[in-house]
C-alpha cells in the first residue's frame, strides 16, 4: 500500500509541475492570433517574343492581414487579406535600358491553411503554407497608357505608343504557397518572414505597345494574370 501511495503521489507532483502532456501541447501553438505585416510584391509579366520590346516586373509595396485559428500545435488555418498594385512593366531596347511599370490597385481576401513546427523551446516556428484567394478589381480601367519618346543609346529616335486593354474585371481566381519562419518575442507577440508565390490563371490585362526606332517598326505585347511573388514582414499577437 506504501509503494502504492508513493508511486501516485509521485505521478500527481509531476502532472502538477510539468502541467501534463495536454497542457504543454496546448500552450506551443496560438489559438486565436492577429497579424499584420509589410509587404513587397512583384509581379510576373510574360510577354511575346520581339527583340525589342521585353517582359520585366519591378519591387513594390503593400500591405496584408490576418486573422490565424490554431487548429493544433502543427496546423492553422488563416483568413487574410492583401493589398498590392498589380503592374505591367517592360524592357524597352536589347539592352534592357528603360522600363515603364503601369500600375494598378488590387486587393486579395482569402484562406490559408499553414503547416507548422516549432522549435528551440517554441521560440522558432517553421511554417509551409497554401491557400487559395480571391482578387478583388476596384480601380477601374486603370491607366491606359500612352504614347513616350526618346533618343536610345545608339542615338536613334524611338517613338511606343502604349495602349493597356483591362481583359478581365470583378473577381480573379488566385492560389497561393509559401514558406515562413516566425520567432517569439514573448509570450503575446512574435514576428515573422514570409515568402510566398501568388499564382493567377486568367489573363488580368494586357499592354498592346507599338513602337518605331528611326524608320523601322514593330508591335509587342505585355500580359498580366496577378500572378506575384511577395516578401512579408509580418507582427502577430495571440489573442488567445
């Protein structure tokens, strides 16, 4: 009976001063958690095949939010939103010298659903993510271009005239995956760097760009669906 009572009273004092093994995996995730972050979104333009006229994307910002819904202490699923500028850009000459960047307001709402480890004491988390979203059209035409002269560096007159035709309003299908590594600061608050690839799969809208250098002529195209990469730094607190 001694050894009995020795042995529980042994298992109580530990459940008591470790919590229990319950306890402890509820404490290494965030239940309920708010994030917001900054962000720097580049688009991916294509464009058709001309040996003076290019597709090129160039670094600009936006911002995101989340709302996080700790599932488990190695599964989440998030409600977020991002605002970013889709833009289309090109190279103009072989070099690649001079770009013009046409931009245009974009927002996304969505679902993500994000694997996730912790690591060294739950100081560091790692986390995979795929989600899939919604964007959200509310600029209007945007800027339809418009017509640009210069003299290139071989001297010679070049004259493109741009022409931005919208393809697609209202609402643009997008998938989303993505890679991140958040470190606590305390138990509350914790921060974050997220790199993630937008994928769209319609055509959003496309620049028709005619174009003259001294006597010669030629017309390209530059054409974008949404599709982005995007680095986030992002500041989340646990609600619960």
């Amino acid at each position: 009976m001694a050894g009995s009572f020795t042995i529980g009273s042994a298992q109580s004092s530990s459940s008591k001063l470790f919590g229990g093994k319950k306890e402890i995996l509820q404490d290494q995730y965030d239940k309920i958690y708010f994030g917001l972050g900054f962000m720097r979104y580049k688009d991916i333009n294509r464009a058709t095949t001309d040996d003076f006229i290019s597709a090129s994307s160039i670094w600009s910002n936006g911002f995101n939010a989340e709302i996080g819904f700790g599932v488990s202490s190695n599964f989440a699923i998030e409600l977020a939103y991002q605002l970013n500028p889709t833009q289309i850009s090109r190279n103009t000459g072989q070099d690649g010298s001079k770009t013009t960047t046409h931009l245009k307001k974009m927002s996304t709402v969505g679902v993500r659903f994000v694997g996730q480890q912790h690591f060294l004491q739950n100081k560091f988390k790692v986390k995979a993510s795929a989600g899939f979203f919604v964007g959200l059209d509310y600029d209007g035409a945007g800027n339809p271009g418009g017509k640009s002269m210069f003299t290139n560096s071989e001297g010679q007159e070049v004259i493109i005239d741009t022409n931005i035709v919208e393809l697609h309003s209202g609402t643009l299908p997008l998938a989303e995956v993505g890679l991140g590594i958040d470190y606590r600061i305390s138990k509350k608050f914790s921060v974050g760097l997220d790199v993630r690839r937008l994928q769209g799969f319609i055509d959003y809208n496309v620049a028709y760009i005619d174009y003259q250098i001294d006597q010669m002529t030629g017309d390209a195209q530059v054409i974008n669906n949404a599709s982005a990469h995007i680095v986030s730094l992002n500041f989340k607190y646990k609600l619960k």
